[in-house]
C-alpha cells in the first residue's frame, strides 16, 4: 500500500470515530431530553392534584433542564459539522453524567 494511500485510510478513520462519537452525544442528548420531559409532565400531573409551592419548583427546574437538553442536542448538531472527536468526547462524558443524573431524578420522582 502507498503511503497516500495508508494516510487516506487513516483520515478515513478518524473521520468516522469522529462521527460516531458525534453520533453518540446526539443519542445521549435525545435520550435526556425524553427523561426530562417525563420528568415535567410527572411533576406537573402531580401539581394538578396537590398545589405545592415545593412541586412548582421542581416543575420550574425541570422545565429548565429540558430546555437545557434540548439546547445541547443543537448544539451538538451544530458542533458535530465543524469539531472533530476532541470537542465530542469529553461533551460525551458531560452528556453522560448528566443523562446519569437525569435518570435517577425520573426514578426519585417516580417514587
């Protein structure tokens, strides 16, 4: 194989681990703007049947993760076309941590 051949194929591969850690943050964001708005619409079924200030404040805070969810799946969209997998990974791991931290609030609030 010749050297621009073997440079090409190496392009070619960072090329699509680029895409598929891109691909991933866009699949972690999805998946945390799902559990946020299961988030909100349990809490506000919740402040339909009991009036608490305390539950309109986790409506409210609920209300702003799920726009801040789905602010990053943008971003993320608008990034993935201009940044390579050195921006993409460590917003994975953010993503990560926060779909974690998502997730055990859903099964807090589903309680």
């Amino acid at each position: 194989m010749s050297p621009d051949k073997v440079s090409t194929v190496k392009v070619e591969c960072l090329a699509d681990m680029t895409g598929a850690v891109w691909s991933l943050d866009l699949g972690v964001g999805v998946l945390s703007v799902i559990i946020t708005a299961s988030i909100l619409v349990l809490y506000v079924r919740r402040l339909t049947e009991v009036r608490s200030s305390f539950l309109k404040g986790l409506a409210a805070i609920s209300g702003v993760f799920l726009a801040e969810s789905l602010i990053s799946v943008f971003s993320y969209y608008r990034l993935s076309q201009s940044y390579s997998s050195a921006v993409a990974t460590p917003l994975l791991v953010i993503g990560i941590l926060d779909l974690v931290g998502f997730a055990v609030l859903l099964w807090i609030a589903r309680q």
